[in-house]
C-alpha cells in the first residue's frame, strides 16, 4: 500500500492534462473578450452607416439629385 502511495505522488502525468485546460480556458477567455469587442464596433459602424444613407437623396436617370 504504501508503494501505492509512493508512486501515486510521484506520478506528473496528470500535471500535463492541467496546463492544457488551463490554456484552453484563457483561450476562451479571450476570445469571448474579442469577440464582445468586435460585436461593439460592428454596431457602431452599421448604426452610422444607416445614418448616412437615410441621409442621401437618389435622384433620376440624367437629372442631378435635389
């Protein structure tokens, strides 16, 4: 039995299922960051985008717009 525990401490393969989950979830963290900044912006820019082309007059074939 206490060989069993000897080897049960010693044994490190384990350790490296750790730091994989550990850099999968900053990953993810990071990317739900991104992604939360990308989604503001495209916002904006489709806002202001719709801003500008209600704002345009589209005139007729040959005559200049009013």
């Amino acid at each position: 039995m206490m060989n069993f525990v000897k080897n049960f401490r010693n044994d490190e393969s384990g350790a490296v299922t750790v730091d994989w989950v550990v850099l999968t979830a900053a990953v993810v963290g990071l990317a739900i960051a991104a992604y939360g900044s990308i989604q503001t912006g495209a916002d904006n820019m489709t806002t202001n985008t719709a801003t500008f082309l209600d704002g345009q007059t589209i005139g007729t074939v040959g005559a200049p717009a009013q």
